[in-house]
C-alpha cells in the first residue's frame, strides 16, 4: 500500500484548508476519517471508485469525491480508483460493457460507427444506447465489488504474512537467546 503517498496528500489538503479554494468544502475536506489508512475506509473507498468509473459521462471525480465525504471514506483512493477508466483505457472498456449488455438483454451486437451529424443522433445511436447503459450499470456494481473484496483479500493476506513473519522472528529470537 502506498501509505506514505496518501498520507502525504492529506497532509497536503490539512495544509491548505485556509486557501479561498478549499474554504468552499468547510471543515469536510479535512474530516481525519477521509484520509485514514484503516482497511475498510480504503477497500470500500477502492470498489466506490471503480463502481462509479463505470459511469459514461465525465462526472467520475467531483462524484467520487462527494460520496467519499459524505460516506466518511477515503478520499485519494477512491479518486485513484476511479482513473480505471482513462482517455487510454475508455475505449476497451466501454466496449465490453456495450457487449454485457447485449449478452444481458440477448441482442446482437450492431456495427458501431460514430459521425458527429443529427441523423447519426436519431438513428446510429438509437439501437447500442440501452445495452451500453445496462453493461455500464452491471460492469460498475459487479467489477466495484469484485476490486473491493479483491483488495480486501490481498490486504489480509499481507497482514497475515506480517503476522507470521512477526512471529518466526520473536521463535527464532527466543531460540538464540
């Protein structure tokens, strides 16, 4: 876990809360629950952001961002969960979740082809946007989840390799004494 990166940019938002910029947030921004590094605050702020980086309009960050404060969660990991989907990412993804969604609602998939005129708004659009929507929808809840559990699996399994190497180290100690 990158500890000190995100430690660091709480610091970073406490530093600056008297800033005209930050005023605007009040005392939110700087609640010591958005930046704690417990492993539910992270692994639920993780899958948040994954959930909502599913969602096809660019509103991913000041989203995460509200539902992170307003859920008392991490604020920098859910925002580093949410750049799943980037400008060189959007593509593939987007594409997959068009093809769950045509699986879901058993549908062929159409050719898609995009021209920036009002008859491809009326009729090119017209057949791929419910089952774009719907692959969204269900790429988001499942794959949040997914990246959630997942974290939170990895997370335990490095506590517990802490743990036993803590131990093996206080035998081997208490042998040498």
């Amino acid at each position: 876990m990158p500890r000190r990166l995100v430690k660091r940019f709480g610091q970073f938002v406490r530093a600056r809360r008297d800033r005209w910029y930050m005023r605007i947030f009040g005392e939110h921004l700087t609640d010591p629950h958005l930046w704690s590094m417990n492993r539910h605050s992270i692994t639920k702020a993780f899958g948040l952001g994954i959930g909502i980086s599913f969602i096809p309009l660019p509103i991913h960050l000041p989203l995460v961002v509200g539902l992170c404060v307003w859920a008392r969660l991490n604020v920098a990991v859910g925002v580093a969960g949410c750049y799943i989907v980037n400008p060189f990412t959007m593509v593939p993804i987007y594409f997959a979740a068009y093809r769950v969604g045509t699986l879901l609602l058993h549908n062929r998939a159409h050719r898609f082809e995009f021209h920036l005129t009002w008859d491809w708004l009326e009729h090119g659009l017209g057949p791929t946007w419910k089952p774009f929507l719907l692959g969204c929808l269900v790429c988001g809840i499942t794959l949040g989840f997914v990246g959630r559990f997942a974290l939170e699996f990895f997370w335990r399994m490095a506590a517990m390799r802490r743990y036993r190497e803590r131990q093996e180290r206080r035998r081997a100690y208490r042998l040498a004494s």
